[in-house]
C-alpha cells in the first residue's frame, strides 16, 4: 500500500485491546458503544482502498494451453490400429483400389466397396474391371467383422451379383453356406443383409441347387459336436425365412414341395423357440397362399399345430391371400421374358398361378378297365347303357 494510507488507520485505544467482558445476557444492549474514531475508521479507509486496487496492474491472463496426455493407439487382435466404425467422412479415391481393399482402414475399404457398387452399376468402361476385381475381393468382404463394413462390403456383393453378366454358378453357390455359417449370423445386421444376397444368388444357381445347399448346411449344423445353442436357433430361424423368401419370390412351381423342405417345417413347427415356430408357420402359410390349401405335409404334423395353421390361414384376407406371378425368374429366363415383353409393348398381363401345373404328369389311360374303348358307346342305343360305360 503506499505510505499516505499508513495514518488513515488510527491505532484502536488501549481499551479495546484487552480482552472483551463476557456479554450479558443480552447482548444487543449490553454491547458497550465503540469510539467515533474507531467507528468511522473504515469509511475514509474504503476509496484509498479501492484506488489502490485499481491502480494495481491487473494479472495477464494466462494463454499457455493445458497439456494434453498422449493416449494409447486401440489395437485390433492382429496388431493393426483400430480405426472408429462412424468417423469422419474422407476422400481416399486418390488411392488405388487394390490397396483400399487390401488395407487395415475400415473407411478405406468402405470407400473401395462405396466406387465398385458405383462402377459395376453405372455400367462404365471400368464395370469389367470392377466385376473382376470384386470377384478376387469375396472373401474380404465375407471377412468384415464390424456393422458398417459389412453393410459396404455385402451391398457390393449384392450390385456384383445383380449387374454382372458371366456369374458361374460354381462360384457363388458356396455362398451360401458361407453366409450361414458365418460369425456374425446372429446379429442383426447380418440377419437383414444375407437374405436379398441368397435370393440373387438362386437367380443364378436356380432354387433346386440352392435349397439342396441350405439343406445340407443345415443338416451339418444339426449334427456338429460343438455348437452353442442359441447360435444355431439363430441360424435355424434364418434358414427358414431364407426358404420363405424363396417362395414369396419364385413360386412353388419353382420351389416344388419335392424339394423337400415341407418336411422340415414338420420337424421344427414344434421347436421350443419362437422365432423358428414363427418361421415354420411362415412358410407352410406361403404354400397354402399359393395353392389354394394346406399342403399334405400338415397331415403329419400334432393335431395343435395342423389347427394353428388353419387358423391363420382361415385369418388371412382375401388380399393377403392372392397371388399372382412370381416376382422373379431364373437368369436363363429373363432373356426370353425381356423379348416377351418387348414384343407386347412392353407389358405383360399377369395370370394367376394353374395348381395342376403342381400335379405331376400321369398316363390316364393306365387308369381305365381293362378293355375299355370309348367308341363302344356309339354303338350303344339306350342313355343308361351309354352313361354306365362312361362313369369310369
């Protein structure tokens, strides 16, 4: 402070620097009255006080940035650094794209699927490129373990199957085995993104060879000695929606009940796990919507389960049950279709589904009496005698 304040503040008297008497008992009035001196003391004292505060430099404040700790690189099992499944967009298309697919960046490899969909589908002079590159890339893309990069890297598998036009059945019909079976079938990501691949893959492979495959897949599955079980109940679900959307998409003239997988539905409707009960029933109300009843295979089910099915079925609308042509054909098909419709002015009217074409083809005449020949009954004068030898 500077030295004029010094005797601003007069020493307290004599008197108040001994120890203060006990108050009374009350202390409002017993308080004795402090000298004038002292009371007025701090009234002078508060603008020297405050002038000498203001005069004072004020602190700088302070600019230096905190420190930062360095934290630690996540590291993925194989050493490579983790990188965040939903960072920041960035622009790798300087990068060549064998180098995007084959590296440890998951948004490099999702840019790398992201301009292969975009060629494959655009039908540039870099598609027969794209096609083949992505051909030699299906096991990358079946080996994305994260969310994001599985919806990249099977979206791309999905324009390859779709826009590419010498697919080799041999090639992608082990896919399908590969998409059960994969480590991430329980999630539901994979669970939403297997189905529209399988359904592509059958337009190649045709639905005998395809629903020979589940169906041997799934038979494996059943019988491997180690399994976790509420794996395989996911994996079993998924197989039946697989077989439903199969039906729903190509029809039973296609997915003929010979093929077998009326009989699983038998085996599993009694499954103790809702989703593959639901799945079950799914399928077999499908093929009734189709042809028009419950297939035979229902005669071998409980009695509980053949009165469930009539029941949802009796619960079905006229609309939910119509059904008109399937929604897809066979690649081998679409050719004569396109020229079909080409040649009709680019319309096709669609026509309900013939049950009989469901009946198999049968010699009638092995049927009939022996000796039966319908000229005799030119021959024959009276009507009785004539619609006798007609009610075969």
């Amino acid at each position: 402070l500077p030295a004029a304040r010094a005797p601003a503040s007069p020493p307290l008297p004599a008197a108040v620097a001994p120890a203060s008497p006990p108050l009374p008992t009350a202390a409002a009035p017993a308080s004795p009255a402090l000298p004038a001196a002292q009371a007025t003391a701090p009234v002078p004292e508060a603008p020297a006080v405050a002038a000498a505060v203001a005069a004072a430099p004020a602190a700088a404040p302070s600019t230096a940035a905190p420190t930062a700790l360095p934290s630690a690189p996540m590291l993925t099992e194989g050493g490579g650094e983790m990188v965040p499944e939903f960072g920041a967009e960035q622009d790798f298309s300087t990068e060549p794209l064998e180098s995007r697919l084959s590296s440890k960046d998951l948004n490099r490899r999702c840019s790398a699927y992201a301009e292969l969909s975009g060629l494959m589908s655009g039908g540039t002079d870099g598609a027969a490129a794209a096609f083949e590159l992505l051909k030699t890339s299906i096991d990358i893309c079946l080996a994305e373990a994260l969310p994001k990069g599985q919806d990249s890297a099977l979206s791309a598998l999905s324009v390859y199957l779709e826009h590419c036009p010498d697919v080799a059945s041999a090639d992608v019909l082990p896919l399908v085995r590969r998409l059960i079976e994969h480590k991430s079938i329980d999630k539901p990501k994979m669970q939403q993104l297997v189905p529209p691949i399988v359904v592509l893959i059958t337009e190649h492979c045709e639905c005998p060879a395809v629903v020979g495959e589940i169906s041997a897949c799934l038979g494996e599955l059943e019988n491997a000695k180690k399994k976790t079980a509420g794996f395989l109940k996911k994996q079993v679900a998924l197989v039946f929606r697989l077989l439903h959307q199969l039906l729903s998409d190509f029809g039973p003239l296609k997915m003929h009940h010979k093929l077998g997988y009326l009989n699983l539905m038998v085996k599993y409707v009694t499954d103790s796990d809702r989703g593959i009960r639901e799945a079950c029933y799914s399928v077999l109300l499908e093929h009734s919507c189709w042809t028009g009843a419950i297939p035979d295979a229902v005669k071998a089910m409980e009695e509980p389960q053949r009165k469930e099915v009539a029941k949802r079925l009796e619960g079905l609308s006229e609309e939910e049950k119509a059904r008109g042509e399937p929604r897809r054909l066979y690649r081998s098909e679409q050719g004569a279709a396109a020229a079909e419709a080409e040649a009709g002015g680019g319309t096709k009217a669609s026509k309900p589904l013939d049950k009989f074409d469901l009946v198999e083809a049968s010699n009638a005449l092995k049927f009939l009496p022996k000796g039966w020949c319908i000229e005799k009954v030119f021959s024959m004068e009276k009507w009785k005698e004539k619609q006798v030898h007609l009610q075969v």
